[in-house]
C-alpha cells in the first residue's frame, strides 16, 4: 500500500492541479489537493488550501466544503478541528449518514470517543 500511495500520490496531485488550472474554484479539486498535502506531509499547503475552502461562496454546496476541510483537518490529525467542521458540515445540510461508513479519510479519528459519539445514530 505505501509503494501504491507513494506512486499514485504524486500522480493525484498532478490531476488535481490541472483541474484548478482550468478552474480554481472547484472545491472537490481543493478538497483533493489538501487531502493529497497533508497525506504527503505538506502541513503548511495543506492548511492553505484549507483556507481557500473557507473563502469560497456557500451557496447550494450543502456542508461540502466544509465536509472537505473536515477531511483535510483529519488527515494532518487536526481531531478536534475535524469534529469541528463534521458538525458545521452537519449544519449547513451534509448527512450524518455520509460519515458514518467512517470515509478513510476519517480513519484518524476512530477511537476519537467525541467523534464517536458524534455518529453513533440518535435514538
């Protein structure tokens, strides 16, 4: 797995940018690249691109962005700023059901008991 990553990382991140190139607003092209920075341990780019998702216009993307900078903060192992923006997700219209299935960039945060508690289903 880390022989694939390290192959298709790179590879990723290329695509990723030339999608931006054609238009840098598309927040799951940022989405990807954060994810794909902060997987390669560029924390600093990483939280840049968190920055940009932050800037961009909300409207009709129902807690998208906001699920994307979740995944981000995840990934650089940011927990409490990842449940953070999972709520602010949640608020802004993103299913709880999405995150449930536990999206691998979540993986850093099972066993997180506040993240647990947060998609244990409601009763």
């Amino acid at each position: 797995e880390s022989l694939y990553l390290a192959v298709r990382l790179p590879e990723s991140l290329s695509a990723a940018q030339a999608i931006l190139r054609k238009n840098a607003t598309n927040f799951p092209a940022l989405g990807r690249l954060g994810i794909i920075h902060a997987d390669l341990g560029r924390s600093g780019e990483a939280r840049g691109v968190m920055e940009q998702l932050s800037r961009l216009p909300r409207k009709d993307e129902f807690g998208r962005i906001s699920l994307l900078r979740a995944r981000i903060a995840s990934r650089l192992g940011e927990k409490e700023q990842a449940l953070i923006l999972l709520r602010e997700a949640t608020d802004e219209g993103q299913p709880l059901s999405n995150m449930r299935h536990l999206d691998v960039a979540f993986e850093g945060l099972k066993g997180y008991a506040p993240f647990e508690e947060f998609i244990r289903p409601k009763q």
